[in-house]
C-alpha cells in the first residue's frame, strides 16, 4: 500500500540494498544521480529501469512537484527486471 511517493521511496531504497549488495554502497553526500553513474556492472542491464527511478526518486523526495500517474507504471516496469536481476546476482 502506501502512497506513490512511498513507493517510489521503498523501490530506490531495493535498487541502493542490491547495489550495497553487490559491493557499492552509496555513499555519504553522493546525489542520486552521482550514485546513477556508479552502479555496478550487473545492474547495468536494468539501466533504462533504474536511470527513470532516479528521476522519479528526485522529483519525490526533493520537490513538491505532482508525480505523474505513469509513474506507477514505471516501477512495475522497475520490479520485474530488478526481481530477474535479484534473483541472479544475490545469493
């Protein structure tokens, strides 16, 4: 449940533990979008799905900006390559 900007909150939370995961941590003061540019190699192939969470991770936490309603479409989108993903690389 929860609102869309909670959901957007817990899904880039799922992306940032499945980095630490695998080695790269976000670290302290690094942007979103620095953190973006660092993810580690077997997230590359969710790129498109983790780069359009990081817009919507922004736009939520950092603005008072209305979230479209195709965000939600967009973290499905997100959920089924990061479970794919997941389910590969973590042990």
């Amino acid at each position: 449940q929860g609102s869309l900007r909670e959901k957007i909150q817990y899904s880039y939370d799922a992306l940032c533990a499945l980095a630490y995961d695998l080695g790269v941590p976000r670290e302290e003061g690094e942007t979103p979008f620095e953190y973006l540019a660092r993810l580690p190699e077997p997230i590359e192939e969710m790129r498109p799905e983790a780069h359009a969470l990081t817009h919507l991770y922004v736009a939520g936490s950092y603005s008072t900006l209305q979230i479209p309603d195709e965000a939600a479409s967009e973290l499905g989108k997100f959920w089924k390559r990061f479970e794919r993903l997941r389910g590969r690389v973590v042990r």
